[in-house]
C-alpha cells in the first residue's frame, strides 16, 4: 500500500485508519513529499497506534520527475509483496474492499484493477462539477473498452490502482512516466500495450473519496487534468464546452428566462410554446443525466445541478486548454510545471 501525501494533514488519518484492517495489507508506506503542514507530526502519532504504518520523507524532488511520480515510485521501491496498491491519500477504503478486489483480480488474472471511486459531494460546487466530470469522463473512457483486451482504450484512476508487481516493473514502473502529469492513465496504457490485462470498475462500493476542500482546489486540479484527459485535443474539447452551453445551459437558461417574461408581461402564444419546449428539452436532459449518474453510484437527484454544473465546467475546460495552450503552465500544489502544449 502506497500513498503520495503531500500538505495532507486533512485527509492523512482517515485513509490510514481506513486501510489498518484491510486483511491484504501487510505495509502502509506514506510517501511524505516535501508537506509544509502538520502530515508528518499526524503520522508521527499514528504510528503508535498502526504497526502496518511506514512514513517515507522526500527531501528534494530530482530534475525530470513530477512530485507525485516521484513520490509513488520511492514508495514502489520499498514496499515488498507480488502486488502493489497505489491511493491517494483523500480516498476512504470501505471494510473488505481490498480482500474482494484482489480476489477478483486474482480469479480474472488482471495485471492491473483501477477503481473509479465513489465521490463525496457537500458543496454546491461539487455537487454541480464533480458528477458531471465523471459522467463525461465515463464516455471517454468506457469501463467495458478499457477492460477488453481486444480494445485498445487504456485507463486507470490514480486514486486506486492494483498492479501484479512484474507487470508494474516490465512496464517500467511510475519512472517511465515520472514526467507525465495523468500519469495513472499513461501507466496502464503501458501495461495493455504489453499484453496486461485491465479491470476498470466504478468503485463507488470499494472506495470514496472527497477530491477538493476548496472551489480554488477543484479549480486547479480539473486545470490540470481535463486537457490531457481530452487526450490534448484542442477540438474535441471546445466541441464538449459546445455541447455542454448548447445542450445542457441553455434550455434551462431559456426556459428561465421565458417564464419571467411570461410572468412580467402576461402574454401568451408562441412564448408559451416556446417556455413548454424549452421545458421540455431540459427536463429530458437532466433525465438523460440522472440515469447516467445512476450508473456511477452517484445521487440521480444531483442531476437538478446540471445546469449550473455545465455553466462551471465549461469555463473549466476553457481555463484548461489555455494553461495547456497558452500559458502552457500548470500550477499544483506550491509547485508549477511547464507543459508540452
């Protein structure tokens, strides 16, 4: 078990705790990188209490790697047994979760088990941001493409990876991609290139998470991610902000505001065809949508904030694909990186 924890001092104790009685696990390695908060005295304390639990320092973070890269692959390094569990470290694993997966790994011979985890959502940001991501990135990257070995579609989420150690080592491990910023979904592209077998699952069941404490957070995590999720494509992703205004925003945009012309100048008429089709269109979308979130463990009634969620995560793949274009910088937790464009 393999965790990067960098300033995690609100989130440390709980995936810790959360993996103690795991039954498969036998070493809990924090990787602590560089942390200027209170995540080395916290782990300090625990290790009283969890036998299972290392700590690793990063003193320095060497010229090429990427904090996280880094951190991971020190981990890889230590840790001992013929499977390695990289999470991160604002994941909560579910009792017997760890004991289940591995058996199936096991009885379907896969090389590499990848959860998609179940997402906490307590804000009115992430309820509209969040579900809407995964349910995109549910289309990108179909679970069934990615498990089929006849597929070429590669996928893993950072946040639980399971991996036969000789296949995570022929693949080259986290430093052939140390300067990958999705990282987790170059390394299994390597692995199914290679002939490993992947199992991508929604994971809402196994393991949650709560990704982002802050809209500022959330606002610079999904900066960094969405472009290279959108596999760099300048097109496809303004064809998804297209679609997401056109489709999602604006029915309900116009409905709203034909309602309060409707009710401010009592006309009637085309306007209220026009109000009951807008309607109409909307109410469908987000039935469309709550479906879909259905599927990924998530509350179909967080389908209301569609709107609202389209509105922000259209800016957010603009903001991304001007970090990755434009300015071709990416900041990340006190550290900045330079892009490939």
């Amino acid at each position: 078990m393999i965790i990067p924890a960098r300033n995690e001092e609100a989130n440390i104790a709980r995936v810790v705790r959360s993996l103690e009685n795991q039954p498969e696990i036998c070493e809990i390695l924090v990787v602590d990188d560089q942390s200027a908060d209170r995540t080395a005295e916290i782990l300090t304390a625990l290790k009283t209490e969890v036998p299972l639990l290392r700590s690793l320092r990063v003193d320095a973070l060497p010229e090429g790697w990427l904090g996280k890269t880094h951190a991971v692959a020190l981990g890889a390094r230590e840790a001992t047994g013929d499977w390695l569990l990289f999470t991160d470290a604002d994941t909560q694993h579910l009792p017997g979760s760890l004991a289940e997966l591995r058996q199936r790994a096991e009885n379907e011979r896969v090389d590499l088990l990848s959860l998609s985890p179940g997402q906490e959502t307590r804000t009115w940001w992430e309820k509209s941001v969040i579900p809407l991501v995964f349910v995109k990135l549910a289309s990108l990257y179909n679970f069934d493409e990615v498990s089929d070995p006849r597929s070429p579609a590669a996928a893993s989420n950072g946040q639980f990876i399971l991996v036969r150690r000789d296949a995570y080592e022929r693949s080259g491990g986290h430093e052939g991609v140390k300067a990958e910023i999705l990282e987790d979904v170059e390394l299994a592209r390597r692995i199914k290139a290679q002939g490993g077998k992947l199992l991508f699952l929604p994971g809402a069941k196994w393991v949650r998470t709560r990704m982002y404490q802050t809209f500022a957070g959330m606002w610079r995590g999904w900066t960094k991610n969405l472009y290279l999720l959108y596999r760099g494509s300048a097109s496809k992703m303004l064809r998804a902000v297209a679609s997401l205004w056109l489709l999602d925003l604006f029915p309900a945009g116009a409905f709203l505001a034909a309602w309060i012309w409707l009710a401010f100048t009592h006309t009637g008429g085309v306007m209220t065809l026009a109000a009951l089709g807008l309607f109409l269109a909307a109410l469908a979308r987000q039935w469309s949508y709550s479906r879909a979130l259905g599927r990924l463990g998530f509350d179909p009634a967080l389908a209301s904030y569609q709107p609202m969620g389209a509105a922000l995560l259209g800016a957010l793949m603009l903001s991304s694909l001007r970090a990755h274009r434009g300015t071709r910088n990416i900041e990340w937790k006190g550290r900045h990186y330079a892009t490939k464009g």
